[in-house]
C-alpha cells in the first residue's frame, strides 16, 4: 500500500511541474490513410512502412507551411492543430489549404505509384473543426510534449471517423466553415449525430465520395484509437 502511494505521489508530483494548460481558440484537423489495410495485405511491411514514413513526411512539412502544428502521428492517423501564433480566422483558412494541399500530394502520389504498389489508389480522409480548446505540455519519464485537449479536438476526431458513413473525404465543422474566405459553391450542409455527443453536429460535405468504398464501414474500435491519439 505505502508503495503504491509512493508511486501516485511522485506521478502527481511530475504532472504538477507541468506547464499549466491555457485556453486557445484552435483550429483542428484529423487525417487517416485509408486503404492502408489492403496495402498492408498486397505489399511487405518493409514497403508499406517505407510508403507512409514518405507520405507523413510530406504533410508535416505541408503543416509547417500553413503555421500548423502535427501533434501526433500515430499508425494511418496524423492530428494537427492550426493557430498557435495566429488569428481563429487565419486558422481556419491555413487548416483547410493544408487539407487540399495534402489531398493533391495523394493524387500526385498515386499517380507515380499505385500502380507499382497494387491495390491502389491511396486515398486520405479529413475531419476539420475550430473551437477553444486547452493547451500545455505534458509528458512521462521527464519527456514533455505539447498537448492540445478539448471538446473541438474530440469532434475532429469523430467527424473524421464520420466521412467514411457519409461516403465523402472531407467533413468541415459549420464553426470551422464559418471562418474560410473561399468555400465550394457545391458544398452541401447535413447535421450529423457523434458518437458521445450530446447535440447534432451541422457538418460541410467539402470532398468527393471515395473511389474504394470496401473499407467505408465505420467501426467503434477506429474511433477509439482517433479519441486515444488525440488526448
């Protein structure tokens, strides 16, 4: 017993040297690979790892250029914030350009090498929202990151989740869409029901319909893994 009070004592003890958290209005983007399980199937773990380590590279730099921030990559799954050092407006606009750019390095991508790969194409899909959210640093073993928790962040994840049931690759909150200077004329409205949220979400159907739909049927171990990845 006293051991194990030892143990919580010093855990409290290193959470509370900690940088406290602050509230910041954010912009927040969820990206998955899909198709990444028959690519796993139809090539060597050697080659598939070598494919996504290229393509996580190239979004984090596509991160970086819009002034965002990747906070995790973990597996298919890449979770970035936008608006650190800028306006909610501006990071809004900076989420949604990195978005398209990241859908054009795919569309680039495949076109040099899916069909090398087989199975193709690659394709992502995306889950944007803004809101204020919680940010700081937390770490184990003396290893701080930055941490970025919220409802808004929790939503993300879920309407990232969500694009695979309404069969299009990219989901934008109506917060988040409120804020973009450019939008598609095209774009439809649905509200939509998450899981574990409470009200219906209003949601912009800002992508295209899949072109593989064997792996658009949306699972609870899925989301699981996205709410784990984002705090």
């Amino acid at each position: 017993m006293k051991n194990e009070y030892l143990s919580l004592n010093t855990a409290c003890q290193a959470y509370i040297q900690t940088e406290p958290d602050v509230e910041h209005e954010l912009a927040i983007l969820f990206l998955d690979i899909r198709n990444f399980t028959g690519l796993m199937e139809a090539q060597p773990g050697q080659t598939v790892i070598h494919i996504v380590r290229r393509l996580f590279t190239a979004f984090n730099q596509i991160v970086k250029n819009f002034k965002g921030r990747v906070i995790e990559i973990a597996g298919d799954n890449l979770y970035a914030v936008f608006g650190l050092q800028t306006s909610l407006s501006e990071a809004a606009n900076n989420a949604y350009q990195a978005a398209k750019t990241m859908f054009q390095t795919v569309t680039l991508f495949n076109e040099a090498y899916a069909e090398s790969y087989n199975g193709g194409p690659l394709e992502i899909g995306v889950g944007m929202h803004a809101g204020k959210v919680f940010v700081g640093e937390f770490g184990l073993n003396g290893n701080k990151q930055l941490s970025v928790m919220g409802l808004p962040v929790n939503i993300a994840a879920r309407l990232q989740a969500k694009t695979k049931e309404l069969d299009n690759d990219m989901l934008i909150s109506e917060e988040a869409y409120s804020l973009l200077d450019t939008v598609g004329d095209s774009w439809g409205s649905q509200t939509v029901t998450l899981q574990g949220i409470s009200h219906g979400q209003q949601v912009r159907l800002a992508g295209k319909p899949y072109v593989n739909s064997l792996y658009l049927n949306t699972g609870a171990p899925e989301l699981d893994y996205l709410l784990a990845i984002s705090g």
